[in-house]
C-alpha cells in the first residue's frame, strides 16, 4: 500500500512540473496566447463602423444597442438620428449618448445639397457636430464652391456614387474625373457596391483613386449590374477578400462603414454576419 501511495505521489508530482513547463514555456505562449492577440490586432487593423442610413427605421438608443452587441465602435452620422438645426446642447448629449456605447461619430451624411445656401449650412452643421468628414451630394455645377468650403473649413468632403440609377455619381470614376483638378480636401465616399452594380471594378478602383477615397460603404451586391441588390457581405459578387487585401496594401487609413439596406427594419442579424465575416477575413488575409 505504502508503495502505491508513492508511485500515485511520484505520478502527480511530474504532472504538476511537467504542466508548470508547458504554462512557462515561451514556446507556448508564441503559439496560443500572443497568436490570440495577434489575431485581435489583425481584425482591428481596418477601422469598421456602421453607416447610419442601415438604422433608417430605428432611434439613437435602438442603433447603439445594436453596435454594442456587434462591438462596432464608429458611425457615420445621418440627420435623421442629429438634425441640421440641432443646438449645442443636443450635439453634447447627442455625443454623450455615444460614448456611453462606446462609439464615436466620425462623420456627416450623406446630405443632399441643391443650392448654395443648402451647402452652406451642411458645412456649418458639421463643423458645430465637431467631425471633419462630410459625405454628400452637391450638383456638379456646385463642385467648384463645395471645394472652396472645404478648404475653408478644413473639412473633408466625399461625393457618395449611387450606381447606374444615378445619373450624376453613378460611380467612382466619374467622380473622379470631377474632382481630380480640385481642392484636395473634395473626395469621395466610395461606395463599392453601387460601384459593383454600375459594372465597375471595386477591387481595382480603390487603387486607382486611393488618394481622394476619404470613406468606405461597405456591402456586397446580389449582381453585377443595376438588378444587384445588396445582401450580406460574404454572400454576394464582389471578392471581399480580394478587397480587404487592396485596403492593407494600399494602407487605407479611414474608416469602412457598412451600409446594409436588405432587410431595413430588422437588420440586426445581417450587419452582425457581415462584420462578423470582415473581421474574418482581416485575420485571415
């Protein structure tokens, strides 16, 4: 009996050193934990946030509760959440709302604009709301005066492309060809699912107009053509991959924004797939 006891006490005793080893051993920890950390670092390295027009048919309180639970920690500002003609004291709380989430208003829009007067007042409302990136639609005769405004202000400004049934900004390289010659502070917001649908290239796009792409909507696309709609990331036409590949290489410093327009009153579980797929592919690509 005597003999059992020690060999059992032996047994233990190696089992404890040998697992103290492994616990200590930086072998172990280059393979588990700071791959972990590593792979946490690989999903952060492109900033993702949320387009507010996917929140169309929900409050503030309903939104953020949704970025949340997804831990999406950037949204872009629509008017229907912070109205034009809201004062200071609603942009703070409106600010504060935010950070209690956790999350942070990083620009305006989009915001359609016909006259001068209207442009006027969408650099105002956006220099009061304390960001400097505003994604609008100003006419093509406007251009010259949206660029002069946002050189005045600081204040960057990216023309959104809405595909084929757009007749003005149906694409990235039609904006580009308006503003190439301009202020450099006039951009675009890139949408490169309506980019897709025109039958354009995302992927070759985003390299060529880098410089002036100062945000990102973020989807994929059901088609290549004007019968696409838009549908969860890792489900539609366009090589997400491929494109997240391009965003590292080019070492796109912005944010991506998903704009999820399938399923608009209850969104939640496509925006979740769709952040929950680009993530993904940051720690894979």
């Amino acid at each position: 009996m005597s003999n059992t006891k020690n060999s059992r006490r032996s047994f233990l005793q190696r089992s404890a050193l040998g697992a103290a080893a492994v616990l200590t051993s930086p072998s172990w920890m280059t393979s588990s934990a700071s791959e972990s950390v590593e792979k946490m670092a690989d999903q952060n390295a492109i900033k993702l946030g949320i387009a507010g027009y996917s929140f169309v048919n929900f409050n503030l309180e309903q939104s953020l509760a949704m970025m949340k639970r997804m831990d999406v920690r950037y949204l872009c500002i629509k008017d229907f959440h912070l109205p034009l003609d809201s004062t200071a004291e609603q942009i703070a709380a409106f600010h504060q709302k935010l950070a209690e989430s956790n999350v942070k208003g990083y620009a305006v829009g989009p915001l359609y604009m016909k006259t001068k007067a209207e442009i006027d007042r969408a650099f105002d409302y956006c220099k009061r709301v304390g960001v400097d990136l505003m994604i609008g639609i100003p006419e093509i005769k406007d251009l010259p005066y949206v660029a002069q405004k946002a050189k005045e202000y600081n204040i960057k400004y990216g023309i959104h492309n809405h595909g084929p049934e757009d007749k003005i900004y149906p694409n990235a390289t039609v904006i580009w060809n308006q503003i190439k010659d301009l202020d450099k502070n006039l951009g675009m917001c890139f949408d490169m699912g309506h980019n897709m649908r025109d039958g354009q290239d995302p992927i070759k796009d985003l390299g060529r107009y880098k410089t002036r792409i100062f945000d990102i909507h973020l989807k994929n696309v059901t088609a290549a053509d004007a019968k696409g709609s838009t549908c969860e990331l890792g489900r539609g036409v366009i090589d997400i991959p491929a494109f997240v590949k391009e965003l590292l290489k080019i070492k796109y410093p912005g944010v991506c924004s998903i704009e999820f327009e399938k399923d608009m009153k209850d969104p939640l579980a496509g925006i979740a797939e769709s952040v929950g797929f680009f993530r993904g592919v940051l720690s894979a690509v």
